[in-house]
C-alpha cells in the first residue's frame, strides 16, 4: 500500500466559540476550538498544532485571539494531522541534544578552574604593582588615625576650660 496523505485548507472561525468565555481563557479556548474542529473534520484524534500557527493564535496575547484562521491541515496513513497556516510548510518540534556537562563534582571543578584560567591573563607589571601597593597602604592607615585622634583631643579640652574662666568673679 502507499502512503496516503489527505491535504485540506480551512477557513476555521474561532469568534464565535470563544465569545461568551472570559477574556482571561480566550486564546486558550481558541487553540481548543481549532483543534476540536480539526478532530471533527479530519477524522482523526491526533492533532498537532504547527508552531507558526501557534504564534498566530498568541500574537496579541491571551485577551485577543484572531477572530478565524486559514489553516492547512495535513492527514498522513498513521492518522496524524498536521496545522499549519496557509503558505506556511508545517514543522515539527526537535528536541535538542545536551551538550556533555561534567557529571562528578571533581570534573565540574576543573571545568569551573580551567574557565577561569582562560579569562584572565595577567601581566607580569601588573602583578608586581599589586603587591607593592598594599604592603605600602597598610602600614599608612593605622598611623593616620592615630594622629587625627591627637589633633581632635585637645581642641576640646580648650573649648571646656574658656567657659571656667568667664565664671571667674572679677577683682575689683
């Protein structure tokens, strides 16, 4: 036997199924409408949505579906049906390999450790430079405090000995 493929186009109105639902559930309502008419239509329970119609159905968002669609449908000899917009090939989804990732904690270390490696090349200046610099801070910090505690002091202590001095009763 050969395979045998039934292609059919439809004008599918969605308007009036999905009116009297909230606005909430409306594209929703229209992706089931769509795919209970093509149930009804091609005879067959395994319908499949193509992924520019689905973008047709969402495109101004789940409040505003489009009011009809012209569609495409396609029945292959195992029963499948296919959708897809008028003009549009029909294209299934593929499921993309995972890339190889590092399975024990000691490969994703290195993998982590080797990353960082390659980011970050250091020059030999700039090495030098870093370690001079904060042996130098270090040592400055702690002694400035020390001399901007001294200086603060004894302003006060002027400050708190003028007015004594104006209690003083004068010698006549």
């Amino acid at each position: 036997m050969a395979k045998e493929t039934i292609k059919r186009s439809y004008t599918v109105p969605l308007r009036t199924k999905f009116a009297n639902t909230p606005r909430y559930k409306r594209t929703n309502k229209a992706v089931r409408v769509l795919k209970e008419f093509l149930v009804k239509h091609m005879k067959s329970d395994n319908v499949k949505i193509g992924p520019k119609l689905n973008e047709t159905l969402w495109q101004d968002g789940i409040k505003n579906p489009p009011g009809k669609v012209k569609i495409v449908a396609t029945k292959d000899d195992t029963g499948m049906v296919r959708a897809e917009l008028e003009g549009v090939e029909y294209v299934d989804f593929k499921v993309q390999e995972k890339k190889a990732d590092p399975t024990t904690l000691k490969e994703k270390i290195e993998a982590k450790l080797d990353g960082d490696n390659k980011k970050k090349p250091v020059k030999k200046a700039d090495k030098q430079e870093s370690e001079k610099q904060p042996a130098v801070k270090e040592t400055e910090k702690p002694e400035e405090k020390v001399e901007k505690a001294e200086t603060k002091a004894p302003k006060k202590e002027a400050k708190e000995e003028a007015p004594a001095k104006s209690e003083e009763p004068k010698a006549e």
